[in-house]
C-alpha cells in the first residue's frame, strides 16, 4: 500500500534519514521503532509530503505522490508536537479540523460528536485546550486525525508525555482503529508500545 524507497534527506552535514527502504500492507499498523533521533519524526514529515526528500520517495498503491490532492484525502496524522489551537475548546478544534477536511453541515456535526466520545471528552468539550491535561490533549490531537476517516494514519510518538491512564486509553483507541482495518505507522522508542500494537516493525538508528 505504501513503498518506500531509498528515501534520503540530510540537513547540511546530518543525514537525518540515509537510504531508507521499506513497505507498509494494507490493514497493518507498521511501527518505526529507534531512539531520540533516530529520523522516526523526520521519516513520518517525508512520507506525509511535510518535507521534500534529497533522493528516493515515497508511492501509494494507486501510484500517487505523499503531495498530491489524492494521497492527502486519505492520510491522517497525529504529530509529536500537538497540533491544537490551546486558546479554543475541544468542540471549536474539532470543527475547524472538520472543516478543513472538507466536512459539513451534519456530517461535520457528527464527526465532531464522534471525535469528543473517542478523546472521552464530552464533558470538557467547551474548555480551552489549555486548561488539559498532557493526556487530554493527546487524545484530542488523535481525534483531530481521524475526523475525516483517513485510510491512513500517521501516529508519531502519540504517547509521549502522557500518564499511565491516558496511555491505555490512547492504546485503546488505536486498538479499535486497527480493528475497523486503518493503516496505521506508529513511531516510537518503546519496545513495549511495539509489541502491543504493531504487526511489523523497522528498526532505526542514526537516520
């Protein structure tokens, strides 16, 4: 479904990610596993069309480009550093992500009602993001990612920073994605996270 191929990318005399080949199925959660510093997050920013490799690419199945109008409607991604705007609610974030997939109307509605149950969040919604806790707002940050029902998920060190209760329910929520057949690539430095979650792992170091 995704085929990597000698993806390189270098910044000046780092080389962030060197000559890396791999292959996601679909239906399977595929973890990136390795160290701080590893080229996890930068391989996740290349394979989303975020950052432009210096050599090799990135293919999905119908041939498309990470950048293309195409591939983009299928991807989902929860980054490390959140993606939520603190100063708005859980329900204002959640509509404004909607919107920019495109939702409207009812459908946005109940996306919205959809993604505040799956962050458990109900009866928070109408408080600011940054009256969270670090767990609450990883879940908000992952609800925000499957608004629009993506094919493919990007999940990069999704539990970082958060506490033991916040990490099950994180590990519950990705379960039930995996169960509906998304296509999940988790990146992590947990061997225990891996085994849990993932069907298939690559091991990196040093890009």
């Amino acid at each position: 479904m995704i085929r990597v191929e000698s993806l390189l990318k270098s910044y000046g005399a780092l080389r962030a990610v060197d000559g890396l080949d791999f292959e996601v199925r679909r239906g399977e959660t595929f973890g990136l596993l390795g160290p701080n510093g590893a080229g996890k997050s930068t391989t996740i920013s290349l394979m989303v069309g975020a950052l432009e490799p210096d050599d090799g690419g990135v293919r999905f199945e119908d041939g498309s480009a990470p950048s293309s109008v195409a591939a983009r409607r299928k991807l989902g991604v929860a980054p490390q550093r959140l993606a939520l705007y603190e100063d708005l609610t859980a329900s204002e974030n959640l509509r404004f992500f909607g919107k920019i997939y495109g939702l409207t109307g009812e459908r946005l509605r109940e996306r919205v009602r959809f993604g505040l149950s799956f962050a458990g969040l109900e009866e928070r919604a109408d408080a600011r993001v940054k009256t969270y806790s670090g767990g609450m707002q990883r879940r908000l940050n992952l609800s925000c990612a499957v608004l629009h029902a993506p094919e493919i998920l990007f999940l990069d060190e999704p539990t970082a920073g958060v506490d033991p209760q916040s990490r099950n329910r994180l590990f519950e929520n990705i379960e039930v994605l995996k169960r509906e057949g998304c296509t999940l690539i988790y990146t992590t430095h947990y061997m225990e996270e891996a085994e849990r979650l993932c069907d298939r792992v690559a091991i990196m170091d040093a890009g």
